[in-house]
C-alpha cells in the first residue's frame, strides 16, 4: 500500500485561494480589453468534478489518446528512467493517468517516491485515493501553483536522485507560446541533468472535431465555464445574472488556438463587491476565460529543445492526433 503524506506548499490555491489575491485578479483581467477571467480559477470542487465530467464526453478525446499511449510506452519510459525514485506530476487531476503509467511500468519502475502538485484540493485528494493501492508507492501532496510545487519538491530531493516530471493532458496549451518556453524553462531549472519530462501536447486536428470538444451538445463544457462567474457571485459577492451568459468556443487557425468566451446576451451593470468593481456589459460583449493551443509534433519538440531538453522519444496516437513527448535535461 502506499503511504500518503501531505504539504502545503508555495502561494495558494484556487479553492482556498486568499480572497484577496482572488478579487485583485479579477478586478485587473475584467478590466482588460477583451476582459478576461484567468483559467486558473476554474478548478474549484465543482469545476474540478465538472472537468473529470468533461473528460469522460464522447468529444473530448484527449483524455482517452494520451491514456491510450501512457498503457502503450509506460514500460519503456520506466526501463528509460528505472532508477528514478521521484515523480512529480504537475495538475494531478484524478491521479488515473498516472496510475496508468505506474502499472504500465511493470519490473522496470522501483519504489517510488510521488509528488502531485495541483491548485486544486479536491483533485488532490482524488489522486491520493486513485494511487493509494499500489505497492511500493509514497504519495505527498502539494496545494500550490506549478512552479511553487516543483520548486518544493526540487528542495526536498536528495542530491543524486533522479527525477521523472510529468505534465499530462495538454495542459501546455494553456500557455501562449512565451508562457509555454518560460514554464518548460522554469521546470528545467528545477532539474538536474539527465532528468527526464513526460509532456502531453495536443495537436492540430480538423476544426469540427476541435469545436465538438470545447462546446459539447450535452452542455457540461458550457456549465464549467460558467462556473467561473458562479465562482465570483458566491465567494466576491458578485451580481452576475448567470443565465445571462452563453459559452462560446472558437477555432484561430492563425493563432492555432481554441478560444472559450463568456457572451453577455443582454446589457448588464456588474457590481462584484470584494473586487471593488462596477463596469457595463454590453450586449454581445465577450469575457475571454481560456486559451488552449494545439501543435504540430515537431513545434513540440522545437520547443522543448530550445528549453534546454533533449528528444528521446516522441509518441503520437494515430486515432486522435496527440502527441507524448519523452525528453530528457541536457
């Protein structure tokens, strides 16, 4: 069975996030032109029990893609790296996939010392329950943001261990691509050579798949989305009128990104208390909540390259285009 341990680490959370650093971000980003909301703030309990809801559509294939490819090359990423006895998952989510990996490591992976770094309490929680079975596991938890989580985590290790860093599930296309190379930089300075990376990217598909995966007929993506203002009205005292807002997704081809808007249906005055905010919305006026951008395979390694890692593998699933990119600190 595996030990279970947990840490508080690094600036906060999104569900136990400090209400002030809440209402400063919203005040800045509604403000901005286009206003937006920063995606961060999706995960909440409900967002966060609404995502895993998202993963299990029919049209959103990433989940079932990269965990197809986790059950197919686990073995060879753990005879790869078999002497790590650190994983660090960054946006552990349920803890499936890297469940998946663990098993899939078969007599290659050795005992395993695992650090899930996520904002989100309840997916903290999930992913220690989904891994708390397997043999020869510790498991700590980390209630921080990315870089705060890692660079806890780097602090702990042991000099000599080897480490194995896996960020799953796209998660990168929430990045504009400056954002993208200063994260996979960041990581790669809490890396010691010969480290390894795990990246999930997904790539360029035909728009109509694309728009089916952001704005699916069942609505859960529209409700995830709107959650955000959910997320204001209770937790800032906010006035906005829910119903009042409709979810849109988008296809840029030139920026090869899917963009996801809240669209005001009617003109609208705003009052969000704890954020010392009042503004109008205008009919049709659009709040931009996420990015996700998708990439061709070889901007993928391009990009980890120029981070400071060298290719080892890179695997893609011919059945819904998504690329897991195996990469090692040089």
């Amino acid at each position: 069975m595996s030990e279970f341990r947990y840490a508080r680490t690094g600036q906060g959370t999104t569900d136990e996030l400090p209400a002030a650093q809440f209402a400063v971000d919203v005040h800045y980003y509604l403000l901005q032109s286009p206003r937006q909301l920063p995606s961060r703030y999706f995960y909440d309990e409900l967002g966060s029990a609404l995502f895993e809801a998202i993963c299990r559509l029919p049209w959103y294939r990433i989940t079932r893609a990269e965990s197809r490819l986790l059950a197919a090359h686990g073995s060879e990423v753990f005879r790869r790296v078999g002497s790590a006895s650190t994983i660090v998952e960054l946006g552990s989510g349920s803890g499936e996939k890297l469940r998946l990996l663990i098993e899939a490591g078969g007599p290659h992976r050795t005992e395993l010392d695992v650090h899930l770094v996520d904002v989100s309490a309840s997916a903290l929680e999930s992913s220690a329950r989904m891994l708390g079975s397997l043999d020869d596991v510790g498991v700590t938890t980390h209630q921080a943001t990315y870089e705060a989580g890692l660079a806890e985590v780097a602090r702990q290790t042991p000099a000599g261990a080897d480490s194995l860093v896996l960020f799953l599930g796209s998660n990168i296309g929430n990045f504009d691509p400056p954002g993208a190379e200063e994260f996979l930089r960041g990581i790669r300075a809490n890396l010691a050579a010969g480290d390894a990376l795990l990246l999930g990217a997904d790539l360029v598909k035909p728009e109509s798949d694309l728009l089916l995966a952001y704005d699916d007929p069942l609505g859960v993506t529209a409700a995830f989305n709107r959650n955000l203002l959910v997320r204001i009205n209770q937790e800032l005292e906010g006035d906005f009128d829910i119903d009042c807002f409709a979810h849109r997704a988008v296809w840029n081809a030139i920026d090869s990104r899917v963009e996801m808007h809240l669209v005001a249906k009617a003109r609208q005055q705003i009052h969000i208390e704890r954020a010392a905010l009042d503004f109008r919305m205008e009919r049709d006026e659009p709040i931009w909540t996420e990015s996700s951008y998708k990439y061709q395979p070889g901007d993928v390694v391009d990009l980890l390259q120029r981070c400071g890692f060298g290719l080892l593998e890179q695997w893609i699933d011919e059945v819904d285009p998504f690329a897991l990119t195996f990469v090692e600190a040089v």
